[in-house]
C-alpha cells in the first residue's frame, strides 16, 4: 500500500508532468521576429498534449490580441477539451484508425488552402504519427495498422517505427509543410523522443528529415517483419527520397520545443532537493536511455544495492523509453501492461523485498502500453504480499500480464490522461531509515 516513501516518488512524478503541460507554458513563445499575418491563422496539431496545446494556444493568442481563424487538432479517445475556435477530435493510439486517417486528411487540406499572407501553427507532441495517419496512395490503411502492430511488438524504438511511419505517409517527413507552401509555418513541439529530433517527433510533418526510403526498409528487414507487397514496393523503388521536396517560404518559418524528457526529469530532480530529506543524494541518469524494460531493471537494481551499500539517502532518476519484445500473434485486450510496468515488475523480482529501498516507473502520458494505468510502484513489503497473494512475477513477465499483477497488488498508478508526453518517467529511493522518511 501507499506510504510516505511512495507519496514522495509520486510528487515527482507530478512534478514532472506537470513541466511538460503545455499550459503551464502560457504565453506559448511564438516567434518575435516578423509581423503576423496578414491572412488568415489556421491551427492544426496532433499528439497527446493537442487538447492541452490548444487551450494553451487559445490563451496565448488572446493575450497577444491575436485571431485563430481556424483551428483542427487530433487527441486520443476520451482526451479533447474545449478550446474556442480549435476543434479537438479524437482518433486512436496506438494502432492508427478511420478517424486518424479522417483527421489527417482534414488537417492536409487546411494547409493546402493557405497563400503567401497565410500562417499555419502546428502543434505537434508524442502519439501524433498514430493519431494523423494519412498513407501513400496504394497502401492502405489495414496494412499501415498491421505493420504498426508489428513493429510495436517487435521492440523497435520509436525512432526506428517512425522512419518507417515517414516513408509510408503523405503528410509526414515535412509534406505538411510543403503543402502549406508559400503560407508561413510555426511549429511548436512537446517531444517525446530520446534526442529530441524534430524530424521524428510525431514522425516530423514539418520537418524534412534526413533518412531514406532505404532506410525503413533496412529497419523492416532487421526485424524481420512481413512486409505488405505495397510497402516493399515503396521502400524499394528507385528515385527521390519521399521526403526529398523542399520549401522556399523566404526563411519565415518557425520549430520551437517547449518541452522535453529533460526538462521534467530536472524538474522532478528540483522537487526532490525542496522536499526530500537532508543529505538526499540525486543520481541522474538522464533520459537518453532505450533498450529492453527487463535488461534496464536489472541494472538499476545493482545500482540501487551498491547505493544501499554505501549508506546515505538516495534518489536514482531516469527516463527515455525502453521497449518491450512481444509475440506476433498477443493480443493486447487480454494481455496488460507495458514497458514501465515490465520494468517495475522485473525490479521487484530483483530486489525481492529488499529493506528500504522504493520505486516507482511511469509513463508520462498517463497510459502505459495496453493498460489503464500510467505505470506502477513498489515497497520492501510488496514482495511479500505478492507471495501471499499467489502472484508470481515470473509468470507475470512471461505471460506478458504485468499489468494485471500490479492491478491484484493494489499498486497501480492511475492517472488519467495528462495530456502531455515526454516518454517514462522512473525513480528509485534508497532510504538509511525510518527516521530519514521523505517530507510530506
């Protein structure tokens, strides 16, 4: 069950998402330099945080006597909010939809309307290569969701699915921007991406990128993945790059990130120096990594033991965004959990109730993988109440249900959207004793 311990990873973790809610950014920096439009703004967008960055984008532009003329932006189900005049509508994650090709074609054709007095403000965050898929003429979308479900299964990163994803649409990899041609381009980003690379944050539908057609199709044939004949046509012909085309707006145009995995890890780290106990040790391990959930709980559970060892009080901190390998044929309704779950769930298994030592991993979006739950956390007596209850975390892991496991356990993280995304979050506390408790 919760205790103090836990209530302080959990303040973190708020901590953190709260830095990456685009309206706790309000005035959005839009570019000081030249005159707004003479024409008409129109505000487009996809991603986790568009209904937050909507209502952001709404407050700003009121506060600089601005008008959105039109505004259209893609959510996940059960995600929109009102924001005056921008539209908010809803499509799936992460597995693309009817309606995510509905909205993409939309927000294509609002910017193929614009000229040269035109603005066109696009606000882009994690989720947005799903929920705005609009695929090259011959492949369909049944085979873009196939290959989307394989190479999430496959434990590709999200910087490998996305060259992928690029190649395959007619509305990433900068044709966004083209279409918007000769009207001026803004573009603001929460990124969800190790690197930050505007060119695959949501798969870059601003941003011409620098990889190749032949590069997706290195990415498919490393996985060994069952490539659609369409697909394997695309990848393979010869000719331009798809994203080859470039813009000659006169230099006006904008790409700003206002958030980054970075950015809410140090904030977590300064919540943690406020109200942690005296003599709290920060180990930031930053948010570059990736790579399997499993391989990185086992570490940083050596890590968290040689701390231990050496005394003291200690907080190890992290994200990025680890990866799961999963069966072809899994079905996700009846298998639950996910990188963060799998990663807290092997810790365990590590530790084995180890005395004084506390975590919590979580994804910031507030939806971890195939479960309802952003992610989950653990105590030395959760071992224990595990045996006592019959859940084997081993069975768990290799059932691939770590989700229901926490979900027996009570310990789950709950959330709700957030509407933000800046990929996991994981913190581990090593307390020197009961008197050492965290601040309430």
């Amino acid at each position: 069950m919760p205790d103090h311990q836990t209530e302080f990873l959990k303040r973190l973790f708020e901590a953190a998402v709260r830095r990456a809610d685009p309206r706790g950014a309000v005035p959005l920096p839009l570019p000081l330099s030249g005159a707004p439009a003479t024409g008409r703004t129109v505000v487009v967008g996809a991603g986790k945080a568009s209904a937050a960055f909507a209502q952001a984008l709404e407050s700003t532009m009121e506060q600089l006597d601005r008008k959105i003329d039109e505004g259209f932006v893609i959510c996940p189900q059960g995600s929109s909010l009102k924001a005056g005049p921008i539209t908010c509508f809803e499509a799936s994650h992460p597995i693309p939809d009817q309606r995510s090709l509905k909205g993409a074609r939309h927000i294509l054709n609002l910017a193929s309307q614009l000229g040269a007095d035109d603005e066109l403000i696009v606000l882009l965050s994690g989720g947005g290569s799903s929920l705005m898929a609009l695929p090259l003429e011959g492949i369909s979308l049944e085979e873009k969701r196939a290959l989307t479900d394989q190479l999430l299964k496959c434990g590709a990163s999200i910087q490998e699915i996305n060259c992928v994803r690029t190649h395959l649409s007619q509305i990433k990899g900068g044709k966004l921007a083209q279409a918007a041609w000769p009207a001026r381009v803004t573009t603001l980003a929460i990124s969800d991406v190790v690197g930050n690379d505007p060119s695959t944050i949501a798969s870059g539908p601003t941003v011409e990128g620098t990889s190749t057609p032949q590069d997706a199709a290195a990415i498919l044939a490393r996985y060994n993945l069952l490539i659609p004949a369409s697909v394997a046509a695309t990848l393979t012909s010869s000719g331009p790059k798809v994203n080859g085309a470039s813009r000659t707006s006169g230099g006006e145009d904008h790409y700003q990130i206002i958030a980054t995995p970075e950015d809410a890890i140090e904030q977590a780290a300064s919540e943690a120096r406020e109200f942690g106990p005296v003599g709290l040790q920060i180990h930031n391990q930053g948010c570059a990594l990736e790579g399997s959930a499993q391989d990185m709980a086992r570490a940083h559970a050596s890590l968290a033991l040689e701390l231990k060892k050496r005394g003291g009080t200690h907080l190890i901190l992290s994200g990025g965004e680890l990866t799961c390998q999963l069966p072809p044929a899994l079905d996700f309704e009846t298998s639950k959990g996910g990188p963060n779950h799998v990663y807290i769930l092997t810790l365990l298994h590590q530790l084995k109730g180890e005395p004084c030592i506390y975590a919590l991993a979580a994804d910031t979006d507030g939806k971890d993988g195939s479960t309802s739950a952003a992610g989950a956390f653990i105590g030395p007596e959760d071992w224990q109440r595990a045996l006592d209850r019959e859940c084997d975390p081993e069975t768990a892991l290799a059932t691939h249900k770590s989700g229901t496991f926490f979900d027996r356990l009570g310990n789950q993280l709950v959330t709700g959207p957030t509407h933000t995304n800046v990929n996991d979050f994981r913190a581990i506390l090593i307390t020197e004793s009961r008197a050492n408790e965290p601040s309430q």
